[in-house]
C-alpha cells in the first residue's frame, strides 16, 4: 500500500492547538495499528528554532540527531511513536538556503529560479524525503501559521500540488477552524469558518475534514450549516470542544468517528481501535489520590511554552503516581529580591530550576537551590538547572569564593562550569551547541540508577557550558555524586547529593523524552519524592 498523506491547515486564528490536534489524530491512527511519522512546515525564515527567543517562540524542542525545533514536534513525541529527526522540521529559512546554494553551485544551469517551480518542488521533496525515512503508512504534515498568511502561500501551493501528484485517494486535507462563541447573541458562529474555507478553495484546496475548536458542543444545524458552506460532509464536521486536559483529545476525537473518517476516506486497511491506554491516562488525571505542589523556577514564566516540555512531564510524573501536580510559575529575580525565602519557596513540596541562558534571574535560582537542599525539599536541577546545583554546592558546602560559571562571569577564580573545548572556537550562534542525544553510564547504588534501573541511557543535550572536571574529587568528597557521566568519563550529566531525600541534576533534557504513557523515569521518581514530601507536612 502507498504511503497516504495528511496536511493539516489552520484557520481564523493562531494558538488552536494545531499541533496537539495532529498529535491526538497520530496517537488515534497508532491505536487502530498504523505506522505514522509527523512533519511540521514553519513558514518563517529562520534556518531553524534553534536561535530564537523563548519570550517569542516558546521551548526549542531537540531531537535525537540534535535538530532544534518547533515546540509542536514535541507533542508529536508526546502523543505517538513518530520519530522527531533534522527532516521533520522544514522552515522557509531551510528550503531557500538549499535554493541558494543550488544556483550558486550552478545546479540550475541557467534557469530562472521562481518560487513555482522550485521552492514548492523542494518542499515536496521533502515531504517525501520524511515520509520516507520510516516507510510509514500515514504521513501527517502541519503547516504552521494561518491561512491568509503572506509567508505560508508557497507552502500550500506545493500541498495542492501534491494533491494532484499522489492522487485524491491518497491525500487528505483537513483544516482546524474557529466556531465562537458569541455571548452577546448567544450564538456560535460560523462565518469565520466559512470565510477561512473559501480563502482556502481559492489556492485550490478542498479541505476533506473540519475540525473546529469550539468553547461549547454546538447543534446539528451548525454543523448542517458548516457543512453546506464548506462543502465537507456533515459527518466530517468534527467539534474539538476545549477539554480540561490535553490528553483528553485523542479520546474526545474517537468518540466522534474521526479515525473510521480517515480510514475510510484515504482507503486504509486498519485493525479495530485500542484505545485502553488513553481512557487510563484520562482516568488518572480526573481522578487524583493526591495534590502535590511543584515550583518551577525560571526566568520566562510569563511565556509557559518556553517550558512546554517540562511542565508535560511533570504531569506526566503525576499520572504515574495518580496525583494531581499543582505547578506553581516562580520568577527567580523575585526569589533573589526576597529576603524571607521561605515566604517565596515555602509552600512548594518539590522546586524545579530548568535550562535556560544568560545571566539575569541566575542568582535568585541559586538561592531557590539553597533553599531545597537545606531544608531536604525534592530538587530536580536540569541544565542550567544542574550547573546552578553545582554552584551553589561550590559556594556554601565547598565555600569556593565566587565559584560560577564562565557563561555568567568569565574571570571567576572558581569557574566550576566552564565552555567546552570543542565550543570555544565556535562563532555562529545557530545549530553550534551541543546538541541531540548521548550515552551516559550511570553508577549503580544511585538515584539516577534507582530512576532508570540501566547502567548505560541516551538523553538529548542543548549547551555550552559543563561542570569543570578538575573539582570533581572535591565535591565528591562532600557529598555531591556524580552519578551520571560520559563513556569517556571525561563529562558529568548527573549529579546528586546522597545525604538528602531527593536531590538530583542533569545536564541533559530529560523532558524531550517523558511521555503521558511512560513518564520519564527522573520526572517520575521527583514527583514521587515531591508527594512524599507533602504527605509529610501534612
Ligand atoms: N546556558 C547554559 C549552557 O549553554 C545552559 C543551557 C540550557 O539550559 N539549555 O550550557
């Protein structure tokens, strides 16, 4: 059987939720035992995430093979089996430096090179070129933005191409929409709907499905309505009403026959849904034993996607302990300016610092970590999470005056964190870090080995800077392990602090791989000491 395709467009307004959309039809097509990879096409002209500003984007979210991406690659990950890789993520910024180089090559001998036909047959190519990485059964494509976009045109220009290409039976359109809700009136509304359907039959695209968010479960007329005005069968016409989780979607979608549409509609040869897995997570997450109350502290907390994949995972930790997990945003430079800590830190049962770069809010997460290792509180430390564990250990147990990192001050006499040798010769900013996946042995008789019950795991990587070797014997000696570190044995990727009930850091990011169905082991067991915690306060 051919591979078959879904391009998935949106309409009306941006943060729909397009991407936890596609990952819940992914996790859908999983459960009725299909094979599926996921791409994301971002019209901007960035290269790729990699240099862009939490503030404005969100995570950048790391792959395998080290490509930084779009924060919608991580719900694909979250949801389905769907492997992220550097094909995954195309941005125009990626297919024009192709182009260029092409013609400068002289690739092109002699041509004009115009957005119709080479920009769009480089975006097929690599539809293609993903699809075809896993031979997959069903390969789903988001295009990013909205339609109406300037920038997204050349994009859906080669998807109605590749329409055509493949033939009707082999593709599918499906396009995520706004139904509002309009108080005033009492009234939901679908000129928006309509209005966003007939922007998209002008560039020659009949969507196949609806799926349109709405506040509230609208009538059958609405859908009737919908339906005659887009010209997308009533049945196609599905609601995708806000629900209290994320995970809830998967299953809200089945339960309206979304799957069996698909199914039929592209022609595949599917087994019944399984969908056991899913009702648990869903089970779970309404009905708590327990609450528990976690602290991220960070930096960008105004902007929560920028710890997309970290907040996941907590709640992936309490499914997997049946708790509720409170998650309460903590800025650090507030945490610095207080003077009573406890007023600040102490309602939390558990603190997370995670990653993040540049000086400002540094000092306010070291002493957020003071706070928990003196007062036994679970820690979690991940990144630049771990390198402030680490200085704070150098300041107060190891009293290194001044001990910091080289990232925040370069002429510190105790530079405990310091750039790694392959990076200072580094001068782009973009795709130099060290990124994507490395092996770790872990030390049997600790936490991380109580975690991950492996001696050797893989976990992705996304900095500069490192704990500085030559100290390793004095925090060893007072008490801080190093239970995590590279095959060569040369860098440290966990430390841990034995005297305490949980206090644990990484230099990787655990986060890019927990999952609702398998929470990540670290996330787990934090949550697990975070409850324990509480139980104690109590
Ligand atoms: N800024 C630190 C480094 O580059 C930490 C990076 C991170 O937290 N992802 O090493």
């Amino acid at each position: 059987m051919p591979t078959k395709y879904i391009f998935v467009t949106g309409g009306v307004v941006s943060s729909l939720g397009k991407g936890i959309a596609i990952a819940s039809i992914g996790a859908l097509l999983e459960a009725r035992g299909l094979k599926i990879s996921v791409q994301k096409l971002d019209p901007y002209l960035n290269v790729d995430a990699g240099t862009m500003n939490p503030f404005q984007h969100g995570e950048v979210y790391v792959s395998d093979d080290g490509a930084e991406t779009d924060l919608d690659l991580g719900h694909y990950e979250r949801y389905t089996h769907a492997r992220i890789t550097a094909l995954s993520n195309v941005t125009t910024g990626k297919i024009y430096h192709s182009i260029i180089e092409k013609e400068r090559r002289g690739d092109f001998l002699g041509k004009t090179v115009q957005v119709i036909p080479h920009v769009t047959d480089e975006i097929k190519t690599r539809i293609k070129a993903a699809a075809k990485e896993r031979e997959v059964d069903v390969a789903m494509i988001e295009i990013g933005g909205t339609i109406g976009d300037i920038e997204s045109l050349p994009f859906l220009e080669a998807i109605r191409q590749f329409g055509k290409d493949m033939g009707r039976d082999n593709v599918l359109y499906v396009h995520l929409t706004l139904v509002p809700y309009i108080a005033a009136a009492g009234e939901v509304k679908t000129k928006p709907t309509q209005h966003s359907v007939s922007e998209l039959l002008s560039i020659g695209i009949q969507p196949d499905i609806l799926l349109c968010r709405t506040e509230r479960h609208f009538a059958k007329d609405i859908a009737a309505k919908i339906s005659l005005f887009c010209n997308v069968e009533e049945r196609a016409i599905i609601q995708a009403v806000d629900v209290a989780s994320v995970y809830e979607v998967p299953t809200a979608f089945h339960a309206q026959g979304l799957d069996d549409i698909i199914i039929e509609k592209l022609g595949l040869k599917a087994k019944k849904a399984n969908m056991k897995e899913w009702e648990s997570i869903v089970g779970k997450l309404k009905n708590p034993k327990a609450t528990v109350n976690i602290g991220i502290v960070g930096k960008y907390i105004e902007i929560q996607d920028a710890y997309k994949s970290i907040k996941e995972a907590i709640i992936h930790g309490g499914i997997a302990n049946e708790c509720k997990v409170k998650i309460h945003w903590v800025n650090s430079e507030e945490v610095e300016a207080c003077k009573d800590k406890k007023k600040i830190l102490g309602h939390l049962d558990g603190i997370l610092v995670p990653g993040g770069f540049g000086v400002r809010g540094i000092e306010g997460k070291i002493h957020a970590i003071q706070y928990a290792r003196e007062k036994k509180i679970p820690f979690f430390g991940i990144c630049l999470g771990m390198q402030a564990a680490v200085i704070e250990f150098a300041r107060n147990v190891l009293k290194l005056k001044n001990a910091n990192s080289t990232e925040f001050d370069q002429y510190t006499p105790n530079p405990v964190i310091s750039m790694l040798a392959e990076q200072k010769m580094v001068k782009n900013m973009g795709g130099t870090m060290r990124l994507g996946a490395y092996p770790c042995k872990v030390k049997k008789g600790t936490k991380a080995y109580e975690a991950y019950n492996e001696g050797v795991i893989f976990e992705r990587h996304r900095h500069r800077f490192e704990f500085n070797g030559l100290y390793k014997e004095r925090f060893e000696t007072k008490g801080m392990t190093l239970s995590g570190i590279s095959p060569n044995e040369i860098l440290a990727e966990i430390v841990e602090i034995k005297r305490h009930p949980w206090f644990l850091a990484v230099q990787f990011h655990p986060e890019f791989k927990s999952k609702p169905t398998a929470a990540h082991p670290l996330f787990r067991d934090f949550v697990k000491a975070s409850l324990k915690n509480h139980k104690v306060k109590k």
